[in-house]
C-alpha cells in the first residue's frame, strides 16, 4: 500500500484538513480515508497552532479507522512527562514543571490542562 507521511502538525488542523484535501482523503464514517494509501503520521500532533485537541482527534480517528499510522513526537513525549508523577518522586512530574518548560508546552496546557480530556489524550 502507498503512504503519505506527514509530520509536525503542531495543532494547526486547518492546513492538516487542506493538506488531507489536496492528497485526495474524503471524510467518510468519521474519519479522513483514501481509496489507496494511507497516512503515515511521524509525531508532534500538538504545540503550536490553535485547533490541539481536534488536531489530535483528526489524527486518532484515522488511526482507529485503520486509515492511518501514528508515531509519537518528541512534543507528544514532552506532554506524557509533563503530565506523569515521576514514581521515584512523586511531588515531582517527568518532566519538570519549570516556568521554561511550560512555555514550550503552553499551547497544548492552554487548551487541555485540568480536564479530562487531557488525561485522555495523553492515555
């Protein structure tokens, strides 16, 4: 099967939609699908643009119609840290919840941090 890759989206799902467009998907039964190739998806679904979560959701419904393969980012990595206890500290988090940090990640923490939601996505 033929593959389209595609990385750093960095929650900008509008040129992801565009981008999915011009490649030929069509949205069908919830999620973008193409009658001959599929979407290879190299990391770093969030940070950055506007639209995290449905950047995300865009993503994972592809994956879970089959439509699409996903493999995390160094941003997506970053989240999971942010997010996890460390075990041999728990006070503390993988990654540290420095002010610089944050900053990297504040685009994404802006959208999701303290919902529900955030655990899911990072699940």
């Amino acid at each position: 099967m033929p593959y389209d890759i595609i990385g750093d989206i960095h929650g900008c799902a509008d040129a992801l939609l565009s981008l999915l467009r011009k490649l030929g998907y069509r949205e069908a039964q919830g999620a973008w699908r193409h009658a001959d190739r599929q979407v290879i998806f190299v990391g770093d679904f969030i940070d950055r643009g506007a639209k995290q979560i449905e950047t995300v959701n865009i993503a994972r419904r592809m994956v879970d119609a089959g439509t699409a393969l996903a493999v995390m980012g160094n941003h997506e990595l970053n989240a999971i840290g942010w997010f996890t206890p460390d075990p041999s500290n728990p006070r503390d988090f993988l990654r540290k919840h420095t002010q610089n940090n944050r900053n990297h990640h504040k685009v994404f923490l802006d959208e999701v941090e303290g919902t529900l939601l955030h655990a899911e996505i990072i699940d």
